[in-house]
C-alpha cells in the first residue's frame, strides 16, 4: 500500500537518513551533495525539520510503501514571489520506483501549494531523458530560462521547470 504522509518534526532522524540516502544513490540529481550534508549535526537536522513544521511556508512529505519510507520531497513558498512555490529534494528509493511513489508525492505537492495560494510551482532538475525529467513533462511542467551548472565545479546541467496551477484544482 503506497501513501504519503507529512515529515513530523520527530520524523528527523529518518528524514535525515532518507536524504542522506538520496543524495548517495542520485548524486547527479541534486544541487547539494552527500559530502556537504553528512557532516551536518543531529540538531541541525533536527532545526530543519523543527522550522519546516512551524513555518507554514514548508511541506515537507514521505512516500509510504507498505509502512516503510520509500520516497522524499520538499515544497516550499517561495519568500521572494509569494504566489509560486519551489519543490526541491524529490527523490523515491530504487526499490521503490515504479510503484507511482513520484507521482503521489508530486500531487500532494501540487495540491498543497494550490492549497495555499501558489499559482506557480517551480523546480530544478538535471538536463537529461531521465524519469525524473519524464514525469515533470509528463504532469504539465515546462522549461523555462536556460540551462545553468547544476552546481559549482559540475559539468552537469539544470534545466529550471515550471507548473501553471489551475486555481479550481482541475489540472493533474
């Protein structure tokens, strides 16, 4: 049984050890890097977790496969353009994938940030025929802007997308 459910705030610890995980198995897949965030300390994971409960700009999600964390996302309103919202740190298990645990979590993302007012939804994601890059066209994300380093030192590409969110809820 696949479900996603919100990252509580003393979900840290396994929040910690599925980004953690995310960034080892898909390196190529994120701005930041397993090197850069290893070293953080259990109360910075912690405060992480802690501030996105609270802040009511965060939604951070699991994907559930038969009671076990499978998948991670995070979608946030943007503080500079309040009415689009950045979904970042997108990732499912590879045992995993397959199961529609992308799919649900990129819907409940879209349906939160609709939620709050969001017109908008934005993300990075590498420049490649991945099924990353698959299931963002294949749910209404667009290109826009050009491609930029996915990172310093990174000969890999990010291409940013956006999503139009219907206001009435009617698109995916």
């Amino acid at each position: 049984m696949l479900e996603v459910r919100s990252v509580a705030v003393n979900d840290w610890q396994e929040y910690r050890d599925i980004r953690l995980r995310a960034l080892l198995d898909s390196p190529d897949a994120f701005g930041s890097t397993y090197e850069a965030e290893v070293v953080r300390t259990d109360e910075q994971w912690q405060a992480r977790i802690a501030a996105a409960s609270i802040s009511g700009n965060d939604r951070v999600l699991f994907a559930m496969y038969h009671e076990r964390v499978c998948g991670l996302t995070w979608c946030k309103l943007s503080t500079s353009v309040p009415e689009e919202a950045d979904l970042f740190q997108m990732w499912v298990d590879p045992a995993s994938r397959g199961a529609g645990a992308g799919r649900a979590l990129l819907a409940e993302s879209l349906a939160w940030a609709r939620n709050i007012g969001a017109r908008r939804v934005r993300l990075g994601v590498t420049a490649a025929d991945s099924p990353a890059m698959r299931l963002y066209t294949a749910h209404g994300f667009r290109p826009v802007g050009s491609l930029e380093p996915l990172r310093d030192g990174s000969c890999l590409l990010m291409q940013e997308m956006v999503f139009e969110l219907d206001p009435l809820g009617l698109g995916l």
